[in-house]
C-alpha cells in the first residue's frame, strides 16, 4: 500500500525488473477482433472506423492520488475511468488505450499487481482495449493513459456548439468525490459511498454517445468542478449559462460531508472536481432520458459568464494544478 | 535550464498557471486538414485511413535527461523522436501526437518555452500533429507522448515475422547516443557531435515505410542497444541471429570516445542505446538503398540468441530500468 517506502516484505519493482512488471500488466488480455497487434511490439495497430478521438491524462502520486487514500485497484481503475470520460465528452465510445507507468524501484510488486488488476477490471467494463504501455523508473508513482475512440459516424461534440436557447443537462454525479476527499484529508473513512466515488469516479459509460445521437450541441466532462467547467464550455461557445440552484437535490452522503465538515453542501455540487460526470447542451426538446436539466444558455451581456440563479458565484471555482 | 531549483530570475509555472502553460504550449500550430479538432476540447479529433498504431513512451527527468546536459529544446525535440521512431518500427508514418507534462511549480517559464519549442519543431519536421495534452505538477519533470500512425496500406511490420535466411540490416546510426552519455558523464562537453546525438537521436525518418514497401519481415527500433533489440526480435520471430563485425565502421567521433574512455568502440556500437536506429529482415534481394546489411538470420540452435561472427557477446549488454 506505501509503494515508496522500502520497509515491507515481498519482492520490489526491481526484483522483478522492467520486462517482469510489463508482463504483470499485461497478461491475459482478452482477444478482440479490432486489435491487429496488441502489447508487446514497438507499437500496437487497432481497426478504426472513420476518424479517432484521443484524450491522454496523467495521474501523480501526492497530486491526484495518494497511495495512503486509495488502494492500488482503484488507481488503475480511476486512471481508465477519467480518460474515458474525456473520450465520453466529444461523443464517442473509447475502443483503445496506452499507459505509460513510472514507479519507484522499491515499489511492492502486489501494488502493481493489484494498480494492474483495476486497470485490467476498467477496461474491461468500458469495453476498451489495453493496447500496450511503457514503463519507467521514477521517484514517485505517474501513470499516463491515452484513449482513443470512435465516433461511430457522428460528429465530434465540442465545447463550442452550445447556442442561447439551449438548456444545459447533466449526466452522473457532483460533490462526492470532492466529499470523499474531504473526509479523507480529515483522517476519516466513511461516509464509505463518498470515499468510494473519490477512489474511482462513477462515470455514465455511454451516456456521451447517446447525447451525440440525441443532437447535444455541446458537451464537456466535469473534472474540474460544475462551474469551472461550464465556464469553459461558455467561454469556447461565446455564450452565458444560468444554473438553478433548485435543479439538484443533495444526497445524503454529501449532507453528512457537508454537516461534519461545516460547509456548503451546494458548494460541493457546484465546485467539486473529480467525479467526472457530463455536461451538454440541448435544444429544450432533445433531452435524452437520463439527464437532468440544470440551467440555460443565454446570450452573453458582456463577456461569456455562468451565474446562480442569475447571481455570480462568489467562490473559488475549479483547480489550476500550478496554483 | 534548472527547472528544479528556485533561485532564478523570471516567471515560474506557479507563476503562469495551468492554462497559462497550456497556452504556451501549442500556441500557434498550423491547420492541417486531418486534424478535425486540435487543442482545447476533451479530446483532439484526427482523420486516419486505415488502422491506427499507437506507441507511448515517458521521459522521466534525471531518469532519461538531465536539464544539465540536455537544454530544453533538446529535450522537447527528443520527446517526439523517440516515439515516433515506433512508429517507423512498425512500417507506418507517425500522424499525430498528444503530450503530457508533469514539472514542479518552480520550473521556469523560459524552460518550458524552450521545450515547446523543440517540441513544436520536431513535430514540423516528422509531419506530425500536435493534438492536445494534459498538464499537471509534479516533482520533476515527466513527459508521456503518445503517437499514432497510419499504415498506408500496408500490413504491419512487427518483430515475429523474421525467417531463417534473411538478413538483418540497419538504418541509422549506432553507438552515438551511448557516446554523448560517456562523455557527458565525465564532464566533458566534446566530441560535439556525440553529445548532439545523445541530446537529440538522429531518426531515420520515412526509412521504416520505405522498408515495409520493400517487403522487410520484421522490424525493431534500436532503443536498448542492438543486440538486446536482437534479441527481443530473436525471441519473438523464433531465430537466431548472427552480427558481422566487420559490417560495422567505426566513425571518428566514437573512436575518439572510446580511446578516452579507454572502452572498446565496438561495445558502444553494439549495446549503447537511445539511438533509436532501425533494425530490419529481409530476403536478401529485397533490401532498400541505404539499408546496411550487417547480419542473417539462422535456425536456432535450441533457444533463439544473437552472435557476432558466431559468438556469444559476454558482456552486460541493454537496459532494464528498473535493474
């Protein structure tokens, strides 16, 4: 669990060795008939229809992740999850990915093996492919994943379609994973349901193709927090948003969080990153089942802008990793 | 050029921010028609003909570079090289890139400048595309680009297809990079040309669809030195391999290294990596202008190796990173 300590039992990365830790990673995968040269050539080829999406994210060790916080199962399956979500956002179904992985020589080889197994599981329940990786020695643990999808002849939805008169709707969940980490950073455990969603985002698989066919206008993942990101999405679009303080109801998990922390319930909705749910715009008609209306798009008065119930939010609002 | 240290003059990242660095990065990169959607949304959109390959590779500071002995423009301009010799390696044309920068706050604004520029100019002179990235801190700096490519057609060259009869041959150099490294090491900043070659491989770009139109069977880059990268191509095709070493010249640069060094030229040529020369088989009549031939391929004896004029080579001779 403490990769980077040297006290434990049990063989390390390098008594294994570089080639020993790439066969960890990648044995057993599953055959798939897109995947003309998988793992284990200097390059892996997959079977495209039509053009490629590709997003890479990187996850740090003491930056996105502790290895104390989040088991080394649900870092490789948080590390499949939020790139997926990017692809997700653009409309498309991820079909394929690539991890680089750096780590400490005396990583404990059952932390790989567990980071392995995650990765392995999410890929799996996302119907990705692992394509192949590289793999490096590094004083901290830094995983890179890049995922490549298929539009499946729609259009690439961005951030800059969204038009006044559109409503803006949500798909999956806000605020538990800012109140996991909450409770994290307290010494705390539970609530178990908001640890959890820290751990491992609950991104809605294919909800991003299915607003793609329904004629979203425009679509974001939410990995900085509801507000920074619709500022984006306003921003790309020329055009303000409104959100309704109303459109969401608090959950239990999060009214505890917010109780025992003496804070803001809504101010984990609106500003928590990390959960990785999807924000689109829709004409009011072409909402699909499943999404939850949240706010408009207006015209902008002066410069694009997102509001509360035509209020600015007078908070911090999102992450910038220099700052 | 100390991105790590926090005694110079001039903006830092924590100064500039996230989306600042982001800017900064692919500020001004040309229109090219296949790139539907470049930087700046959740994913970057390219249209491919044909199957894709993919390749990922990190650089990981004071791991693959020194900031000391690699200025920053070398570094970005290695990043690329390196993987889109990969690409090469499998018969295909690299298209387009993402990148993920991992660097602590501190690092200097001109540091990262300086990289994106030898980024930017590397992926002008390969004919790749920028696509997007992922920035984030760390506490050294730690680079992921992850290429794609197109076949063009043709089927992809691996390292399994090499047969009892074929010979091996080469294209670029050897021995080079390893060189630099010596005379890095020991403080010296000459011969320059060595240092150059360490800084920045010198890939023979275009030669790995050159040498799938002209029928190669199977195909490696020379990245852990060549005759580990033999071997790898050995084990997987099922063969052995026998290296002639008078096919191999020994330019002055290195004799020179080697006579200070007081190590054998030929070592360098043979198990120095970072190179990334490209090692090809083909049926003898079937070898492009400019390839050297320096090997055949033969039945295995009993498991697959690699031999010079029929011997083993007894010494240490490739990388493992975590050994």
């Amino acid at each position: 669990m403490f990769p980077s300590s040297g006290g434990q039992v049990g063989p390390t990365l390098a008594d294994v060795g570089e080639f020993g830790l790439i066969d960890m990673i990648i044995a057993d995968l599953p055959d798939r008939p897109d995947v003309l040269i998988g793992p284990g050539d200097d390059g892996a080829v997959i079977a495209v229809d039509g053009p490629v999406v590709c997003s890479v994210d990187l996850l740090v060790e003491d930056v996105h992740f502790k290895t104390a916080w989040s088991p080394a199962e649900s870092v490789g399956r948080k590390a499949v999850a939020v790139n997926v979500a990017d692809i997700e956002a653009m409309g498309a179904t991820a079909t394929g990915l690539v991890i680089g992985f750096a780590a400490p020589p005396a990583t404990q080889q059952t932390w790989v093996l567990d980071f392995a197994r995650g990765l392995r599981a999410e890929c799996h329940t996302t119907g990705v492919a692992l394509l192949g990786g590289d793999i490096t020695r590094a004083d901290k643990i830094a995983i890179s994943v890049t995922v490549m999808g298929s539009l499946g002849g729609h259009a690439p939805v961005t951030r800059s379609g969204a038009r006044p008169g559109d409503v803006v709707a949500l798909r999956g969940r806000l605020g538990w994973a800012a109140a996991g980490l909450a409770v994290l950073g307290r010494g705390f455990r539970s609530p178990r349901a908001a640890v959890q969603a820290y751990q491992v985002p609950e991104v809605p698989y294919g909800a991003g193709r299915i607003a793609a066919s329904a004629g979203a206008t425009s679509m974001i993942d939410i990995s900085d927090g509801l507000l920074a990101d619709l500022g984006h999405l306003a921003d790309r679009s020329r055009v303000s948003i409104d959100v309704r303080r109303d459109a969401f109801d608090v959950p239990e998990p999060l009214q505890a969080v917010a109780a025992a922390t003496g804070s803001d319930p809504l101010k984990l909705i609106l500003t928590g990153g990390e959960d990785h749910a999807l924000a689109a715009t829709f004409a009011a008609s072409d909402v699909p089942e499943d999404w939850t209306v949240v706010g408009s798009v207006t015209e902008p008065v002066d410069e694009p802008a997102v509001t509360i119930d035509g209020q600015p939010w007078d908070d911090d609002s999102g992450w910038d990793h220099y700052r």
